[in-house]
C-alpha cells in the first residue's frame, strides 16, 4: 500500500514487496531523459536481460547431470539470461571441427543443446561459453606452432593439469580453430553470442613462432626476455598484446555476426577498459568473491570502472557462490551474508547478478536458496534497478594509464594504493560517486559531475589535462592529490606538473620521504584568526600526522595557507622525541578559488597513508576537502552509524537510494559471519530540479517510513539496513 506524497505533508508510507504504485499522471520521454552520459542507448538484445546465470559443466557432467533440475532452478531464480558450456577445451555437443575435444561421456548425446532449448523454452537469451586456453596431445601433436611457449623455446603444459597444454591465445589456435569452433556453435544453435574464458594469453608471455615474428613485424622489435615492468620492449609489447587481442576480438565478432546478426562476441575480461567501451554492447566483471584483505566495496568498485567506459550499456557482475583463492576449493560454498553483501555492492553500482557455478553434480548445495532470495528480490523491485542515470555529483577519475605505465615515485609508493584510499574515503564519507575514465572526458560525459578527484591520478596526457582544465573553466571543480599529471601517458615524468598552471604550483624535483615521525600543522588564517572549514572536526589539536611521502612543491601564486609542515624529527631514544622545527611555512594543502570553481591540491599522499594506517584525521580531512570542493550539498546525506556506501540512481519513472551496510568486523577480511543490522539512518535526499516525489517505499523492510518534504528536499528514517536496502522515490 502506498500514499501520495505532496509537499510539506508527513506521511506514514507504507512499503512491502508487491505493492503496486499507481501514475497518477503518465511519464513523458521529455521529463525523463538523463541519458546525460552522452551515449545512446544500446540497441539490440543486450540491455534486456537483468538477471544472468552461468553452468559451467565439467567433462563427466553429460550423462551424470540432471539438465531439468538446473533448468527449474533458473525458472525459480527469474533468470533472464544463461550462460552455458559448449566448447573449446571441451565441447558439449557433436562437433564436426577436427580435434575439437568432445567429452568422453558424451555418447550421442548433446546436452549443451538440451540446455539450449530448455532456456529458449523459458524465455532466456543464450550465451555459449567457450574457453581456448588449454589443448590435449593430439593437438600439440598436429600443430605444435599453436602451444604456448616459454622464452627457451619450450612448449607450456598446463600448470593445473599437466596432461594438457597451453595454448598460444594470438596466433593461429585462436585465430582459426576457434574461429572454426565458434562459427560451428552459432551457426547450428544460433544463441545470442560467444562468451570465452581466458581467452588472454595463459601461464606467461608467449615466445612462439608467431608471437616473434607478429611483434617483430609490428614493432621492429625482438619480444622481450622478462614481464618485469622498466624492460627494454615492455611497454611495446604490451600495447602489442593490447592490439593483438582487440584484433583477435573483433575478428571472432565478425564470425559471430556473420552468423548471426544479433549475436556478439564477448570476451571474459576485455584487453583493457577502454577497449571495452569502444567495442562492447555489454560486458560482464569477472570478479566472483572476495579473498584475502579485501572490502566489500570492491565489487562497486570494480562496477564503476566498468560503468567509467560502458556508460548505460549493462554490465553483468560475475560472483560465484565459495571461497576459491587462494587455494581454488572450487566446490566450496560461501556464508550466506558474504554473498549478500557482495551482490549487494554490485547491485547498487550499478551491475546486474551473474551467479556462476561450475559441474552439473552438486555436491554442497546451500547456495542454491542463497541465491534464490537475492533473485526473488531483485525480481521484485525490477523496475528500481533499471537504471536510466545516475545522480552523484563526484566523480573519481579511473587512470587505467597510471596503473600500467605508472610505478610510483619511490619504493613503497603503490599507485594503486592512492586510489584505494581515495575510495574508502569517499565511503566512509557516505559520498555517493562515479567513476570517469581518462580517455572519455568529454565535455558530455564530464557535464553530470560538480567535482572530479584525482587521485595521484599521475599518467596523464596532454589532452587528458587539457579536458580537466576545460571541466573547470567551465564551472566545475577539483580536488587533486599527489603526482597527479607529473608524468604523460607512456608513464614519463614531466619536468613540471601537466596540471600545474590549475593547481598553482610548481614541482621542484624532489621528492621526499619515506617521512617519519612528520605532522601538519593546522593553522589560523591570519586575517580572521580562524580556521578554514576544511579543518572542521580537527578543533581539539594544533597538529595531525602527515603523510609518508611528499612532493616538494613551490606556489606560483598567492595561496591561504591553512596546513604547513612539521619536519621530522627523531622517534628513537624517547629522550630526543621534539620538534627540531616546530612551525614552518612551507604549504601542505593549496586551495583555490577560479572564478566559479575550487581547486585543491595536496602536495603528499594523503590517501595512499590513509589507506595504510587509516588514521582517522586524515579520513576527516579527506571528506571535508570533497565537500569545500564540491561547493553544493550532496544529492544524498545520511546520518546514523555505521559503514554504508551510498548510490542514487535515475529509472524511468523513479529514484532509487542504496543504502549498503559494511558495518561488521569482517568487513575487510571476509566471510562475513552475520549480518549487523544499523539503524536508524536519517536521510535526506534531494530531489533533482523540477522532479516531484509521488511515493517512497523501503524495498527491503517492507515497514512504514516516516517522509518529511521541505523544498526539494526529502527526509525519510531508515529504521534498519540489514544488508542492502533501497529507498524507491517514484515520479
Ligand atoms: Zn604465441
């Protein structure tokens, strides 16, 4: 049951799965638009299905596993797409492709296609799975020039299972064979698309025949003799490997287009982001559980980046059901909140479920009502998670160039680190945020966002630079960390920042640290004896910690000076413990008003310590120089404790709030245990211009939620988040 909201009026509205919302007027393209990432929309089949499934069958599967039993089991899960295994290692139907391996037990029977029709019979679309990486005797025996080769010369059997071999992924294997074996699948079952499991190279650069003499054709180059990064010929082969693939992609997508037309190849993993978001009408994150220290936001994390190319073409979020790494218990079965949780953060940035299981036979078989429950919700509240946009306001620039051709500054200086603690930030923060990729800066794609981070976003080019500096001139803002735009896009330092004309200062060339036992001083501003409010929360203390590694920066121009360095000074014998130097003025933080924007720079690794030591000061500062910077109030605020990760979205004809709930000891080391409901959270959501709430239901609790209108601005009380829970504002 539900009520219709106007302003200024307090409601109990009711929420509950099932209930039916009813338009009192009819949405109109025109008030609906926000495909302001400034893509269309994909044609075709690919944005239809919202939920995926995957069965990957093992060779003794045909004959042992029950195709009925999985087929109800999708029926009961409302999956809209599968996944299936067909070929390549192993093929699951009557090949005619010479030295295409059927399975041993497959007699006369076909149970790829078996499946194939039991999907078709329920609606589904059909992708068949195929995985090229690995070859028996008699193909090694046939063409030894396909196997995968180690830099003596010597064929590469499988590190797995030494009985087979690898094979070579960019020459001739994939090139023909399985360009034989696929044009064979969609051409007799006719299914949506082709969808290959490492089908990258496997087990180590290849230094076959082919991979020499292709690399020296198209670099003049002989291959390099290590992987390590700095190798005289690595960046070289590596955009070769890149390019290689593209072509090996797009030559697999012209067999399976020519086959059918509506069908597309798709790869388990693209060559890199941006390739993807050239070629892909969808895509799927291989990302399938956690392992080691991890957060739960990795999986929103890993959506984002696929979203930072795809922009509103889907993205399936692979996740599996056990733990696997890093021992690969490949039967196992994960706790039943570690894989709510995990779906919960793809789901809410934006990936739709992708629940992979491998061998027909099932041994433990308590995911399946697991799984079951995620997929009955996300059934339900379809219309919530249909996203057209979404709404935040921040986006995180993702620099795939820095995390190649990038190493660090120093040692100890890992660039990934930067952008982790960025993230967790902008997390505990509750900042509902985006991610943007530095080859798609476009002033349409850019035009949604108030804020871009950099987060020692180092390798940038040229252009790259000159599309932040057009973001800002034109009224956006900038919070920028560390070697940011120091180096180009091959990863070569520049003499002077790319970026520095924007950040008002110079590099000097130096580079200090690792710094111990070093602070920052948080000073007054001279002319009013206060503080600046990026120092709010930080009242009780004359100084924080600084960071571990700084860049020695000089200001081209005036700056407020609101954080300056304490040098370091000795933390052994304790009776040396003082400040040698208790004040300089040396600036640590450099803000900026240009025009209508706000610029910040911090000069040393603000978020690569606070991903180390977490201190909470830092967190502090971090959040409130997002919030200076971003100059507006958030879209969403949310108030009450815990950890939560914060998405709002646009559908169609509504607004949907995630709220996801990290809050739990083992929130950086799974599995989880139990779920830790919070609550109340207070919320506030502010309603885009000239959008009007009708009304708001809790798509997980299912309880009465107070509303309070005031302007544009809702307030609603969440009384509990368990996992996941979703505030739907229909318009
Ligand atoms: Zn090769």
């Amino acid at each position: 049951m539900t009520a219709p909201l106007s302003r200024r009026d307090f409601l109990q509205v009711a929420a509950g799965a099932g209930a039916v919302v009813s338009m009192t007027t009819p949405w109109t393209p025109a008030d609906a638009s926000p495909r302001a990432i400034g893509e269309p929309p994909p044609g075709g089949w690919f944005d239809e299905p919202m939920r995926w499934v995957q069965l990957t069958l093992v060779e003794n599967d045909p004959g042992r596993f029950d195709p009925a039993f999985w087929l109800d089991y999708f029926g009961q899960l409302h999956a809209d797409a599968a996944t299936l295994s067909a070929g390549g290692i192993v093929a699951y139907y009557p090949t005619e492709v010479p030295l295409h391996h059927r399975s041993q037990w497959l007699g006369d029977s076909d149970p790829f296609g078996e499946l194939v029709r039991g999907c078709r019979a329920l609606g589904m679309r059909v992708l068949a799975r195929t995985d090229p990486h690995a070859c028996r005797d008699d193909v090694h025996a046939a063409h030894p020039d396909w196997i995968s080769t180690a830099p003596d010369g010597t064929p590469r059997r499988h590190w797995a299972n030494p009985s087979l071999w690898i094979t070579c992924a960019l020459g001739p294997y994939n090139f023909d064979f399985m360009d034989a074996v696929h044009r064979e699948i969609v051409t007799r079952y006719r299914v949506d698309g082709i969808f290959a499991n490492r089908w990258a190279p496997q087990g180590g650069d290849c230094y076959c025949v082919h991979c020499r003499e292709n690399f020296r054709r198209a670099s003049g180059l002989e291959l390099p003799v290590s992987s390590e990064a700095g190798v005289p010929g690595r960046r070289e082969f590596l955009e070769w490997r890149k390019a290689r693939l593209t072509e090996l992609w797009q030559h697999w997508d012209a067999t399976v287009r020519a086959a059918n037309p509506e069908a597309r190849f798709v790869p388990n993993g693209p060559p890199d982001f941006k390739t993807a978001g050239d070629l892909a009408d969808i895509q799927f994150a291989d990302y399938q559980a956690r392992h080691g220290v991890m957060p739960p936001w990795a999986n929103g994390r890993r959506a984002k980046e696929y979203r930072s190319v795809m922009g509103p073409k889907p993205v399936g979020g692979i996740f599996s059901v056990g733990v696997e790494e890093p021992y690969r218990w490949k039967d196992s079965v994960q706790s039943e909140p570690e894989v709510q949780l995990w779906v919960a953060e793809g789901t809410a940035n934006g990936m739709r479920p992708w629940v992979t299981k491998f061998s027909g036979v099932l041994y433990d078989r308590r995911w399946l009502p697991v799984v079951q429950r995620i997929y009955q919700w996300h059934f339900e509240h379809e219309r919530y998670l249909r996203n057209e946009a979404p709404l935040a306001r921040v986006a995180l620039v993702y620099s795939e160039q820095t995390a190649a051709y990038h190493h660090g500054v120093a040692d100890g200086d890992r660039p990934e680190d930067h952008v982790l603690g960025m993230y967790h930030a902008l997390v505990e923060a509750r900042v509902p945020f985006e991610m943007v990729h530095e080859a798609r800066m476009t002033p349409e794609r850019l035009a949604p966002f108030r804020l871009l981070i950099l987060a020692n976003a180092a390798a940038l080019s040229s252009a790259q630079c000159a599309a932040i500096q057009a973001f800002v001139a034109g009224g956006g803002n900038v919070l920028a960390t560390f070697a940011t735009s120091l180096f180009d896009e091959t990863g070569s330092r520049r003499k002077d920042f790319g970026l520095a004309e924007l950040f008002g200062v110079s590099f000097t060339g130096r580079i200090d640290g690792p710094l111990r036992n070093s602070y920052l001083s948080l000073d007054a501003s001279p002319g009013t004896g206060r503080r600046h409010e990026v120092l709010d929360g930080l009242e009780g203390t004359p100084r924080i910690i600084n960071g571990v590694y700084r860049l020695d920066v000089s200001p081209t121009r005036e700056f407020p000076s609101p954080v300056t360095l304490i040098p370091s000074y000795p933390d052994l014998p304790m009776e040396d413990v003082y400040p040698r130097v208790p004040h300089t003025t040396t600036r640590e933080l450099y803000l900026r008003e240009v025009g209508g924007s706000r610029v910040a720079y911090v000069p040393w690794d603000i978020s690569r310590t606070f991903w180390d030591v977490l201190a909470p000061d830092h967190g502090r500062l971090l959040a409130n120089l997002v919030r200076w910077t971003a100059n507006e109030p958030a879209p969403v605020e949310v108030d009450g404790p815990g950890v939560v990760d914060v998405a709002i979205w646009r559908q169609r004809r509504s607004i949907a709030v995630h709220l996801v709930n990290l809050t739990n000891p083992m929130m950086f080391k799974g599995p989880l245990r139990e779920v830790l409901p919070i609550g109340p959270l207070r919320v506030r959501v502010r309603m885009p211009g000239g959008l009007e709430p009708r009304t708001v239901r809790l798509l997980t609790t299912g309880a009465a939620v107070p509303v309070q209108q005031a302007g544009n601005v809702l307030s609603i009380t969440v009384p509990s988040v368990g996992v996941h829970e979703v505030i739907a504002i229909d318009i």
